[in-house]
C-alpha cells in the first residue's frame, strides 16, 4: 500500500496556497506552512515507530465530507508530567545483571530524549516488594512475633542491590525523571494477619506507619533519589496479591488526614499524596476521602488502573474536585495478549483515554521481566509481559514499549492537552508542548482505511490511516 499516510492533495490545494499567499504575505511570513511529520505503528507490525519517509503541509482547506479532527491550542486542559512504567524491582534487577555497555546503551534508549530514543519521563516504584520482585520483603522485616516500634531497625533492604543502584543511573541519564513510589504492603508485623498478603494496617500503628514512610522518602533523598509523589496502597480492594493490604476508604482517610498528612507537614516533607490508586470501578473511593476536608487538604490527586470500570470515572473524579490532580498509574499487558489487540486497546484507554479525562501520567505496568515473565514472587503475577524482555544481554521490545514511546518520544513533561473535536472511528488526543509544537496522537482501530482532515489555525491536511494504525502528528 505504500506510506501508511496518504500525502497526496486535491488540486484545488495549489489554487487555495497561491490565493492565500497573494492575500496574506504576512500570515504565511510568520507560518510557512508548517510542515508535519508523522510516525506510526501498525498492529501487524509491518511499521513499529516507523518516521514516515513524506511529510505533509498544512495549506488552506478544500471542500469535502471527510471526517475531522480539528485542534485548537485556545482551549487548555491539563498539563502533562510523564510517560512511563513501573519499574519493579525485578525490571531492576534483569536490567542490573546486564553486561555493563548492553545495559548503558539499553538506559540511554529508554531514558534518553534525542534522536530515535523512547524518552520515558516517568517512573513508578514499590515501597518494598512488589508482586514483580524476587522475594517478599520490606524496610522493617523482624523475626515473627517482634516489633519495632522505634522504626530502629528500618534500611533500604533489598533494593540496595538493584533497584536504588538502577535509578542512579537512570537520574544521571535523565535528571528531570519524577519517580511515584507505592507500597503493596508494610512489614508484616504492622498488620492484622500477620502475612504478606492480605490483612489491614492495625491501628494502633498508624502513626509509625506514616514515620515509615518519611523515613523512606529521607533514606531515597539521601541516596540521590526524590520521590515526586506517594500513593498510600497499591490496590486496597485486591487482598489476594502477594505482597498486598487492604485498606478501606474510611481507613485511607483516616491514615492521612490524623498521620501521614501531620507527618509530611511536619517534618517538610513536599513529596505529593495519591489516594486510591485502583480500578475506574471505585469512583467513589477517592470521592469520599477528598469529601474529607482536612484529608483533602493533604491530598494532591487520585491514581487509576483499567482492570475494571471505564476510564471516564477520572472525569467524574474531576468534576467533584477540579483542584485534585488524576493519575493513570498502571495497566498490563498479559502472556496471551496479541500485539494489535494490546495495541488498540490501551492506545484508545490507557493514553488517549486517560489523557482525555485529565490524567497527568500514563504509565504501564512492568518495564521489564525475562522469557519465563519472572521474576515474581511466590503468588505474584506470572502472565504480565513487560515492555522489554531481557534474555541476559539480550532485548526484545514488546507491545507496551510502542503503546508508550508513541507518545513519550514526543511529548515532554510540561507539555499541555489541548482542544481537539471527536470525529467517528478517530480517537486521538492533541497536546502542547513547552516548546510550541503540536502533537496529535490519531488511532484507526478499524478494518478499513480512513482518510480525514486535520485543522488548527484555518489551514488543513489530508492524510489518511491504514487499518489497525495508529499514527503521531507533529508540527
């Protein structure tokens, strides 16, 4: 079929330039035409972030009854902080134990922002172990029966060897990087079942829970690691994971408001608070915390994930609290996954979606795991497929690699979501940047070729997608 973009123009195109150019000197003076290009990848793969070898013009519009997308940069939405994934500690480790060139050049991809690299902006981490470490552990483990109720005890543990080693390096490569952490559980010995999974925070250890956590954010300052922002649970409905907790939104604004929020306020502590960071089914959850008065005065925003409900439930959250900031914090892509399915889907969810009800990241879940999709730990997750599979040196790209470089290689943090109209059978997203320029991110996830108008500013082009595309506009 040739190019994935169609870049040919109606003949009344030329008459409309010249008209133009006759009529505006100045306009044309100042815009030359802007020339877009465009990079698309297709769900058969036969184009994967592939620059696309014409470019087109904007020139003035033409008659038709194509469908369009018209972008305005009048109209603002919210800014944008990053694009990125979680890096588990077992990413970390995978990634640590590569041959030291093959991991440089490996970082300097993901991390750095000039020519072909992903440019990832963003990254999400456990407070302690995650379902994608090795083994179970957190910053305080005691022999079963003891406490500490000195926090004397409290280390970085096991992410000495390769998760805070990893971020180092990631910060000398993209300094700008802002980093979320979240636990999945605090030391066992804190909670009512005494285990790694399940079980609630006693009460009683609320307030030393909150020191936990500002010592963490101290120990990470003091290592060279800033943490952005915290979320208090990972998934507080889902008990059964391996580490996890459950925490009712009661319990939740509870924590916050008469501990962790006191805490932070007290001891200086400017890193952000997320609430609920779970399912787009529980609108609600993150509605009643913020109904807290003085909890809400300690909150910055709410996380989602996608495993259920519909992402407009980030709008909802938007409307009761225009103030409070929305994050899209994770969505897998599983073992039996297909990579057009997986491409379609999150693209139009988890990215333009999520953009389009006000979130501020977009982050997939596991940056990394090897062939088996470990490490995990004993009950943890063994079908999620990370972005990249590492084979000891070797690296293979994966479906959530493109769903996020589609947009992170081109849209910097700071960048701005701006108007853009919903034409049928084109889910798209238009931002932005610091600099001035216009990314527009277009999905056809149909069986059929659509051609249409992209507009901004009386002047237009005429492109057209390829079934299964999706394609980034800039200009």
């Amino acid at each position: 079929m040739g190019s994935l973009v169609n870049f040919a123009f109606r003949a009344s195109l030329v008459l409309g330039f010249l008209c133009l150019w006759s009529c505006n000197k100045n306009y044309l003076s100042k815009s030359h035409d802007p020339e877009v290009n465009v990079w698309a990848t297709r769900g058969d793969q036969s184009s994967l972030l592939k620059k696309q070898t014409s470019s087109l013009t904007f020139s003035t519009p033409t008659i038709h009854d194509l469908p369009r997308i018209e972008v305005s940069t009048d109209t603002l939405f919210q800014s944008v902080e990053g694009f990125g994934y979680t890096l588990t500690g077992g990413s970390a480790m995978l990634i640590q134990k590569m041959q030291k060139d093959k991991k440089n050049l490996l970082l300097e991809h993901m991390f750095g922002c000039s020519d072909d690299k992903a440019c990832v902006s963003y990254l999400r981490v456990s407070m302690g172990a995650s379902d994608l470490d090795e083994k179970v552990f957190s910053y305080n483990d005691l022999p079963q029966g003891k406490m500490d109720i000195d926090l004397t005890y409290f280390n970085l543990s096991y992410d000495t060897l390769y998760l805070i080693p990893l971020l180092k390096k990631i910060l000398k490569i993209n300094p700008n990087l802002q980093l979320m952490s979240t636990p999945w559980s605090p030391p066992v010995w804190m909670k009512s079942n005494q285990n790694s999974i399940g079980g609630t925070l006693m009460p009683q250890y609320y307030d030393l829970y909150a020191d936990y956590f500002v010592k963490y954010i101290r120990a990470m300052k003091v290592a060279g690691i800033p943490i952005h922002a915290v979320t208090v649970q990972n998934e507080p409905h889902h008990g059964g994971n391996n580490p996890s907790m459950l925490m009712s939104a009661k319990e939740q604004s509870e924590f916050i408001k008469l501990h962790l929020g006191p805490k932070f306020r007290d001891n200086g502590i400017a890193t952000k608070i997320i609430i609920w960071d779970h399912n787009c089914d529980k609108p609600e959850y993150p509605i009643s915390i913020l109904s807290d008065s003085i909890s809400n005065s300690y909150i910055a925003g709410s996380a989602f994930h996608l495993y259920a409900g519909d992402v407009s439930a980030m709008s909802e959250v938007h409307r009761a609290f225009p103030d409070k900031h929305l994050y899209l914090t994770e969505q897998w892509t599983g073992a039996k996954g297909t990579f057009d399915g997986d491409l379609m889907w999150h693209i139009k969810n988890v990215i333009i979606g999520s953009m389009r009800n006000w979130s501020r990241v977009a982050l997939e879940w596991n940056l990394a795991n090897d062939l088996e999709f470990k490490p995990h730990t004993s009950g943890g997750c063994d079908q999620c497929k990370g972005a990249l599979t590492i084979d000891g040196d070797v690296v293979t790209k994966n479906v959530s690699y493109y769903i996020i470089s589609q947009i992170s290689r081109f849209v910097p943090p700071g960048s701005v979501r701006v108007y853009s109209s919903l034409p049928d059978d084109l889910p798209n997203v238009a931002l932005r940047t610091p600099s001035g320029k216009k990314i527009l991110l277009v999905l056809n996830e149909t069986e059929r070729s659509i051609s249409f108008s992209i507009r901004c500013k009386k002047m237009e082009i005429l492109p057209t997608l390829t079934p299964k595309t999706v394609a980034t506009f800039v200009w």
